[in-house]
C-alpha cells in the first residue's frame, strides 16, 4: 500500500461560514487510507471549533496588534517542521499571503488555494490587497473556483492561468442534513404567514439592506414574513432600518443557529440577496432540504444552481419585481422531491469529494 498523503488545511478560524464548513467537509470524507489531515487556525476560535477533534487542530495563536504577522513565520516554521504533501489554504486574503510565499515552502509541498468568492466584485478591497492577489495567486500550484463566474474573473482580471485553475463545486452534507432537518426548531414560524427565510452574516455584500428596503414597498400589506438567520457588525444597523420603515411585524432578525436545517425544513421560501457570492452553501442547503430560491441575478455560481424547477433569479433590489416574483412562487407547485434529488445529485459530499481526491494525487 502507498504512502498516506499528509494534507494541512489552513483557515484564519473557525467561525460559521460557508468556506470553513466546506474545509470540515472534505476533511471528514477524504479517505482515510489514503490522506492524513490536519488543520491549521491562526486562531483556534469559532462557532465550529466543536465540529472538530483537538488534536487535528495546530493553533498558530494569532496575537492583536503588530504582533500579528509574526503569525505567517509561525505558519512557515509549522509546514517545515512537518513538511506535509499538501498544503490547502481556504480563505481571501490569507490565500494570496500564502501563495506570496510559495518560493519559501519545501519544494514537495503542493500549495493548492481554494478561493471563496468573485474577487473583482468584493468591496472594501484595498488597492494592496488587489494587487497582492494579481500577483500572487498565480504563484501558487492550483487554484479552485467553485463556479464559471470565478473561474473567468481569475483568468481575466488576476492572471492567473487557465490550465491552473480546477472548477470543483461545492460539495453538502446530505447524510447531516436530512438527519438534523426533522430535529426541532430554535425558530418558530407563525403558520399563517408565508415565510421567507435568509441565512447569511450581517454584512454588506449579503444584500439585506438592498433586501429590507425593497420589501418595505409592499410588505406592509400581505402575509409575508421574512426572517434573516446570521451574525455580524451591522445586526444593530439592519435592526434600526427595521424600525425606520415600521417593519416590525415582517421582518424578524435572528442570531447565528447551530441547526439551520431545521429553520429550513419549516420555511415556505428561502432568498439569497447577496451582491456576489462563489458558490451560494446556503443555497445548495436549502434545495437539499426541499425549499425553493428566490436569489438575486448576482456574479458567482447562482446561474449554475438555479433553474426552473428549483427557482427564480430576479433583480431583487427592486421592489416590484419582488413583489411579483414572491406572488408567481407562491402560486406555483413546486416539486419538492425533484428539487431534493437533483441537489443530492449534483453536490453531495460523496460525488464532489471525487474530484478532490483526483486533485490530491
């Protein structure tokens, strides 16, 4: 039998996002006859940290202030002390700070960064950091796009070649999924209502204020209800422009959720508003468990996820168009076992965890 391949994924945490979810994932279903995994945090902290045993964790124990970057020597003394096969970085930023220092990594170590969104349409990126990312990312082995629109903004906007990059979507958990979705809920939905569920945190690029403010211009007067399941710096702000357009009795915001499959379960309609994404988990989440999307015409995956039977894309930032497009989805029947197989189909971990083992080799 062939030597194990050893693989250390990198993150800054483990806090409950979509690209340290997917990290969990592939960890848990590589085989493991054939991979040794390790995680490596810059800080062991997050909403996750549970979801993972303590000995697979090395925590780099990032300290505040200009003591921070002694983290990255910490980072490059960790992979020469155990000298893995892979290393798989998983997070914007950190990728490109890695793939800078590829020339300082033993040369058996396959450096392979998995980017997390469309890096063109991202706000708030410095001129530094972008320039960081045109110049680094191509140094690295392999690049994985999880969509068609990352794929093409990598090739185009940060040189990073094309015979480099792997398109691999994102894989779910079908098995924890079905399992946790009949459990019962933290949330409680008023029957009566029909209920519209986002799950995301509360920043910028998720859309809710673009979201809030278009379903003022019609909500006041229907029995829609719609509820956003996250965390974040701009909860208090989406909070004050609730009372600002007197929506407190269609809007409810709720904090992070360790179950949000059960949410999901008792949901009419789940809507992703988000102004880019890579490749929507929430998404993929809710089609596993039945429901049916209604998301913005964004840049990353969304076009490839989203069809006829499953959904509707729309401009959701404009409050008649969704008003018309809530009414049109309430109206039609949806196959719900349809949606359910063809998502199992097309992402389950099992399937998807193929394409990374072809990778890893």
């Amino acid at each position: 039998m062939s030597k194990q391949k050893e693989i250390f994924f990198l993150l800054p945490n483990l806090n409950g996002g979509g690209a340290e979810r997917v990290v969990l994932n592939l960890m848990s279903a590589l085989d493991k006859r054939k991979y040794t995994c390790k995680l490596i945090l810059l800080n062991n902290s997050g909403e996750y940290c549970s979801n993972i045993d303590s000995q697979d964790i090395i925590d780099l124990k990032k300290r505040e202030g200009i003591l921070k970057y002694l983290v990255y020597f910490k980072l490059l003394f960790a992979i020469w002390k155990y000298k893995p096969d892979i290393l798989f970085s998983s997070m914007f930023g950190l990728n490109s700070i890695v793939s800078l220092f590829k020339p300082l990594l033993p040369k058996y170590t396959k450096l392979i960064v998995r980017e997390t969104g469309v890096i063109s349409k991202r706000e708030n990126v410095s001129c530094i950091m972008n320039s960081l990312c045109k110049v680094s990312l191509r140094k690295s082995d392999n690049v994985i796009a999880q969509s068609s629109d990352m794929l093409d903004d990598l090739v185009s906007n940060y040189n990073v070649p094309r015979d480099r990059i792997i398109k691999i979507f994102n894989p779910i958990d079908v098995v924890t999924i079905q399992k946790l979705q009949n459990c019962e809920s933290t949330i409680i939905f008023d029957s009566n209502k029909y209920n519209l569920l986002t799950i995301g945190k509360f920043e910028k690029q998720k859309g809710y204020e673009e979201l809030i403010r278009s379903f003022s211009r019609f909500a006041h007067n229907t029995n829609y209800h719609l509820h956003i399941v996250g965390r974040g710096s701009l909860k208090p702000h989406y909070e004050q422009l609730i009372d600002q357009l007197r929506l407190q009795h269609h809007v409810t915001l709720y904090n992070f959720v360790d179950n949000p499959y059960a949410i999901l379960n008792r949901a009419d309609m789940f809507l992703s508003s988000s102004h880019w994404e890579g490749f929507p988990n929430a998404v993929l989440e809710a089609l596993c468990c039945g429901l049916p999307v209604l998301a913005n015409n964004y840049k990353g995956g969304i076009s490839e996820i989203i069809n006829n039977s499953n959904g509707i894309i729309i401009d959701m930032y404009d409050g008649e168009v969704l008003e018309n497009a809530i009414k049109l989805a309430q109206s039609k029947k949806w196959n719900t076992e349809l949606i359910i197989l063809d998502c199992i189909a097309n992402y389950k971990l099992e399937k998807i965890i193929v394409d990374y083992e072809k990778l890893f080799q």
